[in-house]
C-alpha cells in the first residue's frame, strides 16, 4: 500500500491526491507517478527511473541524456538550469 502523502526536505508532509501513469513521449512512460497538488514543479525520482524502466542517465555539466539499456538508444534530455535537470520534451 502507498502512502496518502510525501515527506519533503523540510520534514513537512505534502498530500497524495492521485496515481497513474504518464507518456512522456513514445518511449518514456512512468508508472505508479504520484499527483502532489501543492508541488510547484514535476519531479522525477532518478533511482525510480533507472532501476525500474532499464534506463541509463548520463549526466553532463549541462545536460542529461536518458538512455534505453535495452534497445540501446536515446529517449530523452534533460537541460541544467541552476542545480535541476530540465526535461526537454521536444
């Protein structure tokens, strides 16, 4: 069973409102994604990413490349803007 609510960094808890899946593109889709209504930004869990989807991160001084340990091939980049990772979708 999931917990209703997420821990945050200030040791606030931060309400579940729902779970589903997500298509990020065609190749990237995530499962068991938890809706935080008060979070201002999307989050993705790196460990989530990579243990559970068969996928690689190569993190660069400003980008990230999500990769597919499987097919052997690029599904995604994320862009640094600051001290965060950007998925660029397009």
């Amino acid at each position: 069973m999931l917990a209703t609510y997420v821990m945050l960094p200030t040791s606030h808890n931060a309400s579940i409102s729902k779970i589903g899946t997500i298509h990020l593109n065609d190749s990237l889709i995530l499962s068991r994604v938890l809706y935080v209504p008060s979070f201002k930004y999307n989050l993705i869990s790196v460990s989530s990413l990579t243990r559970n989807l068969f996928r690689s991160l190569i993190l660069c001084a400003d980008k990230c490349l999500i990769h597919d340990t499987i097919q052997g091939r690029k599904i995604g980049m994320c862009k640094r803007f600051g001290n965060l990772y950007f998925l660029d979708l397009a």
